[in-house]
C-alpha cells in the first residue's frame, strides 16, 4: 500500500507548536510540571525539617527521639484541626457569592484544598493557587469576574481577619508584662501589617485600569479568548463585595474562627508532647508565628521560615527550641501530607473537560 502524504499543516499540528485554547492556557502552569514539582518540593521540604530537627537537637537526641516517637499522634491531632479549618475558610469564600450561585459547601471545600496544596509545595502558591481556584469556580458556572472577584476579596478578608488575629495574640503577650520594647516592637510590626492589608484594599479600589486595559489588549491579539474590558467588569464585581458590608463581616467571622483552630492545634500538640500551654499562650504563639510567617510566601509553604517563626514565638511564652520544632516539624509533615494529594487531585480536577461539571447550586444534588 503506497503511504498517504501528510499535509504541512497536519505535521505542524501533530510535532509543531500549536496555539492553545483559553482554558488549556489559563491551566498549563498548574497542570503536569506545577504537580511534579510539588511532589519534589514536599519531599525537599520534609527532608529539610528533619534534618534541621536532627541538627539543632543534636544535644539531645533522646528528646528528639521523644518527639519523633510522638510524631504519628502528633500529625494525627494536626490533621484532626485542620479539617475544620479547610471548612471554615471554604465557608468564608462561599458566603461571598450570591446565595442562588453557590456550589455546594463539599465542592468549595475542594477548591479550598487545592489552593492550599498550591501554597504548601509550589513557589508563590498562594497567588498560583487562588487564580486556579477561581479558574475553577469559574467552569461551575460562575461568571468569570464574579469568581475572581469574590477570590481576591476573600483573600483581603483573610489578610484583615489575620490583623485582628495578630493584634490579640500581641495584647495577650503585653498583658504579661514583657517589657516596653516589646510594645514598640509590636506597634511597628501591626502598623506593618494594617498597612499591607489597607494597600490591598486601596489597590482594589483604585485599579490602574488603563494601564492593565493596555496589557489585556495585547495579549488579546495573541490569546483572542481575553477581553481587555474584563478587568473594568472585575473591578466593578469587587466594588459591588465592598459595599456588601453583611457578607463581609460573616466571611471575616469565619477566618476569624480559622485562626482561632490554629492555636487549638498548637496547645493540642505541645499537650502531646509532654509541655501544656494556656489556650492563651497557644494563641500568642499561633498569631505571632503566622505574621511572621508571611515573610516568606515566595517560599513554597514558606520553607524555613515557618520553623524559624514558630520556634521564635512559642520562645516568647517559655516553650524550648526543641518542642516548638517538634510543632513545626509536625506542621510541616501535616501540609505535605495533605497536600501531595491535593496537588494530584487538583491536576485531575483541571483535566475533567468542561461539560463534565455542570453546575450545581446549593438547592441542587450532591456535587461533582
């Protein structure tokens, strides 16, 4: 049989770059090689803390050999606490959206997992993972701007109710009288903070919408899919959230009740390993670590800097550095464990074609 020739266009088509459709585009940072090396960074990141356990421990390894023996509870009770708190924050950004709009809570549940899996192993994953989430949301049937909208002030809300957070652990330390230069020290950092949180509010309220207008119509010409007018109709979805004053005291609630779970993990987890703290204490630790923590969001899950946080905080209501990196260590082995997992069923979540996960309000059937 003589071979059929093949057409230019077909082996372009076949070897060739080809142009990507919108939704292939918007997922090809987080589809196959943001997983991959996920699983790499959790591995790195797990093997790192041990090592750092080991090395700073070295004095006293039956100590070490203690906490490491306690481990598997420990992660047990991290876990257990966790949950709630993946609920809770799923909860928060669902209440932003228009009651006949929302997906059910198990499926918001799951965005929220993902977009936590992408802060705990990717670099920058906080911001990569909020955009897929809303990318997401977006195929259930949630307008585009709606979605994106809802996603960034979610992500304010959680920033403000981080600030209150903070500013409780920070007067629950001064209630103990640890001196004037703590205070200072203090007042520096929560004036640091409610900056940050006001320029992310002003930042949304004031859009450079020429500017970015200018760059969407650009891209436009090479990704027809992008409308230069979509950042106005965002911006005006975001408006819209800041003046709905109810929803955004409930959604501040509940990260509020978030935080509050993170120090319930640390009392649980220090209880466990020999050395109880007050709630209060726990929460002094909890507040100060993730404030600090926050310096390292480039970092995927902010690695070495959420140890170097929590062992500095919990130094500040008399926890040893060998037990404050036990509650790291066990910290970090609970982010890997969870979101190894959810890095592969994020991956699956953006393979699923479109018409596979029609949407479903919270009035309809069990999700997707």
């Amino acid at each position: 049989m003589r071979p059929q020739p093949q057409h230019p266009a077909g082996r372009a088509g076949a070897r060739g770059p080809r142009t990507l459709s919108a939704t292939e585009e918007a997922t090809a940072p987080g589809r196959l090689p943001g997983w991959r090396r996920g699983i790499r960074n959790g591995l790195l990141l797990g093997a790192l803390v041990l090592l750092a356990a080991v090395a700073l421990n070295y004095d006293d390894l039956p100590a070490l050999r203690r906490s490491l023996a306690e481990a598997p509870f420990a992660v047990a009770i991290s876990v257990a606490v966790h949950l709630p708190q993946i609920l809770f924050t799923a909860l928060s950004w669902r209440t932003l959206l228009p009651p006949a709009r929302r997906p059910p809570i198990p499926a918001m549940a799951l965005l929220r997992w993902y977009r936590e899996s992408a802060n705990a192993l990717l670099p920058a994953g906080a911001l990569v993972g909020q955009a897929a989430a809303a990318r997401l949301l977006s195929r259930r049937g949630i307008p585009g701007e709606m979605a994106g909208a809802t996603a960034t002030v979610d992500l304010t809300l959680e920033a403000v109710s981080q600030l209150f957070f903070t500013l409780a652990g920070v007067a629950l330390l001064l209630a103990g009288g640890d001196g004037e230069g703590l205070v200072r020290f203090a007042a520096a950092g929560f004036a640091i903070a409610l900056g940050g949180a006001a320029a992310m509010i002003l930042l949304q309220r004031r859009l450079p919408l020429r500017l970015l207008e200018s760059g969407l119509a650009r891209l436009s010409r090479r990704w027809p899919a992008l409308r230069p007018e979509w950042i106005r109709e965002l911006q005006a979805a975001i408006l819209a959230l800041h003046a709905d004053w109810p929803r955004l005291v409930v959604a501040t609630l509940w990260h509020s009740g978030a935080w509050l779970l993170g120090a319930v993990e640390i009392a649980g987890v220090l209880w466990l390993l020999g050395h109880p703290v007050t709630l209060s204490e726990a929460l002094v630790i909890e507040s100060l670590a993730q404030a600090l923590r926050n310096a390292g969001f480039m970092l995927p899950g902010a690695l070495a800097v959420q140890e170097g946080a929590i062992i500095g905080a919990a130094a500040l209501v008399g926890v040893p550095p060998g037990l404050a990196l036990a509650v790291a260590l066990t910290r970090r082995a609970r982010e890997v464990m969870l979101s190894l997992p959810g890095l592969l069923a994020w991956q699956r979540a953006e393979s699923v074609p479109v018409r596979a996960r029609p949407m479903r309000t919270s009035g309809g059937g069990a999700p997707d």
